[in-house]
C-alpha cells in the first residue's frame, strides 16, 4: 500500500473540508493540527479549493493534504501543484485514475456497486472510496459489497459522523473514514476555528482511544 494511504489508516479520520475563502485556511490548518489532526481533504466543489490547498501546505508543511470532488485531469495537475499528496474522486473516473496511476499520485475514487469495486481492481487499486455510505446503505450494504474483495479496503464517506464512525471502522475492510462534521463549512465561514479544534480533538480521541498513529507506530515490532 502506497504510504500516504498508510497515513490514513493510521489516522482514521479524513477532515473533508468545503471551504469559500483561501483565506481562512492557513486558521484552519493550525486549528485541525492543534487537535492532533493534520490531514484534510480539501474538495474542489468551491473555486477557493486550489489556493486554500497551497495556503495550508505553506503554512503547515507536515500536514498531510489531499483533493476531493476531483473530476478532471486538469483539476489534478492543480491540487497537485498546490501541494496535495493524494487525489479523491466521487465515482470511478477512469480518466483521472489512470493519470493519477502513471504519475504515482495516490488516488482514492468513489465505487458505490460491486460493478465498480471490480472495475477499480482490474485497474490495480488497493484502496477506494465507498461513497455515498449511508445513502447506499451503511455498514451493513458495505459488508455485503465488499465480501468478494478480499483485498479490496474501503474509505466510506458520506453520512459518516460521531455517532457511527466507530461501527465502520471495527471493520477490516475500512481503512478510514472521512467526515466533515468537525470542519463543517458554515463553522469555517464563521470563523469558529476554537470549536473546530474541539471537534477535531474528540474525534481524535473517539478513533484513536490508545494514543497516536505516531506512539502506536513505535509500538510495533
């Protein structure tokens, strides 16, 4: 598995972050590493994704940064440009997975049938995005899908929150899942960077109730 998608699963949680104004994400990116959590999605469904992308990669260079709502290749080369170390896509584009392959951009796209879970595994991925996740069923149309891929793992989002997270990931298919109720867009717009801090550190702490991805990684062997 690539390492940036090791990243993930050690970390659980993937901010996913719908944000108006670049200007509010260098706040953003100190808020989500002051709360143990230096990782976020940041989609491409605003014009502001590809500066609020370069803004957090300046301003906090060990925070891991990806794209969502990915759609084409150019929307690609811009996150990528930007800084983002990982791509994420709402369905199976073969276009924007192919260039992502033959570049070594790790990419995650959204599979929703077992149609699509088969297409992303004869294009060689490990590694996909079950989207939407509750819409589609939740956890248990997830068990179902996934059984005849046993090497396939799952990054459900999509009606992911507090309530629920931890049933999806006590599932070894999911690798982790992304949320976005501790970066909600109407909270980054009101500047509520405290509360996000707060959100984003009990969601640490409800995933990772036994410490870091860094102090458990020192545990192994």
């Amino acid at each position: 598995m690539d390492t940036v998608l090791e990243q993930l699963g050690l970390r659980r949680i993937v901010p996913v972050v719908v944000i108006d104004s670049a200007g509010d994400a260098p706040e953003l990116a100190r808020s989500l590493t002051r709360a143990g959590l230096p990782l976020a999605e940041v989609t491409f469904r605003t014009g502001a994704a590809r500066e609020a992308i370069a803004a957090m990669a300046k301003g906090e260079p060990s925070m891991l940064i990806g794209a969502g709502s990915v759609l084409t290749v150019e929307q690609v080369k811009q996150a990528v440009g930007a800084g983002a170390k990982f791509i994420v896509s709402p369905g199976l584009g073969r276009t924007v997975v192919e260039y992502c392959l033959a570049h070594a951009i790790p990419v995650t796209p959204g599979v929703a049938t077992p149609t699509e879970i088969s297409a992303a595994s004869d294009l060689g991925l490990g590694v996909v995005k079950f989207f939407p996740a509750e819409a589609m069923g939740g956890l248990e149309y997830l068990k179902a899908v996934a059984a005849p891929f046993p090497s396939m793992r799952f990054i459900p989002t999509g009606g992911i929150d507090e309530t629920n997270i931890l049933a999806y990931l006590a599932h070894p298919k999911v690798l982790a899942c992304g949320g976005s109720w501790m970066v909600k867009q109407s909270l980054i717009a009101d500047h509520r960077f405290e509360e996000i801090t707060r959100l984003a550190s009990h969601a640490v702490r409800l995933v990772r109730p036994q410490g870091s991805p860094d102090d458990r990684s020192k545990d192994k062997p």
